[in-house]
C-alpha cells in the first residue's frame, strides 16, 4: 500500500475527528436536556444550596462540552473553502479535548447531584470519586501515559 500524502493524512484525521464528535455529541445533548428540565420539577425546591450549587455547575458544564464539542462543525463550516484544513484539524483537536473535559465534569456532577438526592454522605463522596477517577484515568491518563511512551 502506498504511502498517504499529507493532505491525504490531514483530511482522514479530520473525518476521524468529526465522526468521535458523532459519538460524543448525542450523550451531551441528552444530558443538557435533562439539565434544563430539572429546575421546574416539583422536588427542585427540596434541594440544598449544595445541591443547587452543584446543579448550576453540571448545567454550566455540560453547555460549555455542548459548545466546544459542535465547535468543529461551526469552525469547519466557516472556513471550508478556505484550505486551512490542518489549522482545523489542530484547533478542532484541543476543542474535543476541552470539550470532554467540560462534559466530564458536568456528568461528574450530575453524578454527585443524584447520588446526594438519594443516598447523602458516604455514599456520594464515594460514587462521585470513583466516576472521576474513572473520567481522569480513561479519558485523560491512560492515553496520556501511552502517549509519552513514545507509542
């Protein structure tokens, strides 16, 4: 097989990009959804300072994952005939990456927010740790990690 020329690279990691931000997307929207539903239920008034605290940031979260994940789309559209397609790929890149981050920390809360609503204490310190730590270690870390393997 041939070698692929650099445009040839450069256009198959932009597909590859934008089709994980397929992946990634309907989740985020999903849980914005939700987010925006919760204060008019009838037990949103029950909820602590804390809880509403924590709320605020999943909601502020998950719209900045929402707005930096569809950025690509918005950047690419813009420039599309502009042939600056590595420029997109790099700036589109650190959008993803700043994009599950955001995303991680609003279902990070979310995950408190519940798990407070139900159980309280112990409990929700534990769950909520353990879905960070699994954010941190699988999204961020283990790639990380390889990455400065040289691999």
């Amino acid at each position: 097989m041939a070698e692929e020329t650099h445009e040839e690279r450069v256009n198959r990691e932009l597909i590859e990009l934008l089709n994980e931000l397929r992946v990634a997307l309907p989740g985020v929207q999903v849980l914005f959804a939700f987010l925006l539903a919760v204060p008019f239920s009838q037990r949103f008034e029950q909820t602590t300072d804390l809880q509403r605290d924590t709320f605020v940031v999943a909601l502020l979260s998950t719209l900045a994952g929402s707005v930096f994940l569809i950025a690509p789309s918005a950047y690419h559209r813009i420039r599309f005939r502009d042939r600056d397609k590595e420029a997109l790929l790099q700036i589109s890149n650190v959008f993803a990456i700043v994009g599950m981050f955001f995303l991680a920390v609003g279902m990070t809360s979310v995950v408190f927010l519940v798990t407070d609503i139900i159980f309280r204490g112990a409990v929700t310190a534990v769950v909520t740790s353990v879905t960070a730590g699994l954010f941190t270690v699988v999204w961020f870390v283990m790639p990380l990690a390889r990455k400065s393997q040289g691999s």
